[in-house]
C-alpha cells in the first residue's frame, strides 16, 4: 500500500465495517492502571486512532472532556452511538482526521495513542511527534504499543523489529522540560478475536510535559 489518506480511510473503514461493534468498547487495561497513579485528576484529553471508543468513553466516564480522533467514520459513528447510550455524549467530541495528514488544533491535559499501529504506510514517528506538541505544559503523553506479535496480528509469521521503549522516547525529540513517568516492556496476556488468549510484550511510555 501507499501512503495516501485514500488508502488509510479504505483500509479501516473496511477494518471496522466488518468487526463486531462490542470488539474495543472496554478501555486498555494499562491506560487505566496508569491514570490511575499519573493524572488522577480529569481534564481534557485527546485519544488518537480512538477506534470503537473504548479508551475515550472510560474517561468521560470519569470526567474528562475528549476529543476522540479516528479516520474511520464507521468507528466514529459507533463511539458516538455508545456516548450517548453511556450518557456522555456532552463530554466526547469526534474528529476525523487521518493523522499522517492532518492533526485536531488545540493542546491537551493528556494525549493518548494506544496500539497507534496500521500496515499503511505513514510516517508514525512523526505523528507521534505532533502528538507530543498537543500535550498542555503539566500534561501526560502516553503511547502503548505493541512491543511482539500476537497469533491474530496482521503481521503474525514476519520477521518484524519493534522497538525499545529507550527508542521510542527517544523518537519524540522531547527536550529536556519533559520527565519520562514510565519506559518498560511488560508482558501482558492478551485476548484477541474469538476470545483467544497469547502472551504478548507492550511498550508502554508515558511522559510529562514541565
């Protein structure tokens, strides 16, 4: 595939035109033991490629004002549709964007990008980059990826490098106002499609802005 935002809005539009609308609407495990303990208190918050809302959904449940951002309208439509049958629909706003081409305006007290993966190709390190800059002064970036492969990954049976936690952090061209909160790689049992199960590694990094 090539890089254009045509091929990203196809290729998950198909994605979640064909995905069960429940798959994604619980919130990352490792996102909430983090907020947790690093930003107890709600604010705004910006979850990028938010997917069925999962992420976003749990915060405005909690109370935070977020900006959920995906390309794909299909997956939009279905965060809408569970605000407002979780009664938060005043506290989630939806933006599409395809992040490799345009990035919502405004900073945030935390940004977000959980499993920010896609097999078109795009320039990632450079969204990530741009996510950084959408992190108000006192504000969380956190980036939680894949860090292994699982068996239902598009990518099971490749020879893929994933990179250190140390290089991902490094990748975001932080200066030195920034503090690295967490930079590790933990093992985790995941639960794909079909409800199968897999011992997988996650980068997970969350840094704060001074």
């Amino acid at each position: 595939m090539n890089d254009s935002s045509t091929d990203s809005a196809a290729f998950w539009e198909k994605h979640y035109a064909g995905m069960d609308a429940q798959w994604g609407t619980r919130p990352n495990v490792v996102l909430t033991d983090l907020l947790g303990d690093l930003a107890p208190e709600p604010g705004t918050a910006l979850d990028l490629g938010c997917g069925h809302g999962g992420d976003a959904l749990w915060l405005a449940g909690l109370g935070w004002q977020v900006t959920a951002v995906d390309v794909s309208q299909t997956a939009l439509d279905r965060v809408a549709a569970g605000a407002a049958a979780t009664g938060v629909a005043d506290r989630v706003t939806l933006r599409r964007h395809d992040l490799a081409e345009t990035f919502p305006d405004g900073t945030h007290d935390l940004v977000t990008a959980t499993y920010f993966h896609t097999p078109v190709t795009i320039s990632r390190d450079q969204v990530l980059r741009r996510a950084a800059r959408a992190v108000a002064p006192g504000g969380l970036l956190i980036v939680i990826e894949h860090a292994s492969l699982a068996p239902w990954s598009w990518q099971a049976g490749q020879d893929i490098r994933f990179p250190t936690p140390d290089e991902v952090v490094a990748s975001l061209h932080l200066d030195d106002t920034w503090r690295v909160e967490r930079a590790e790689a933990p093992r985790r049992t995941a639960t794909g499609p079909e409800g199968r199960t897999a011992t997988v590694r996650d980068n997970v990094i969350a840094v704060r802005r001074g």
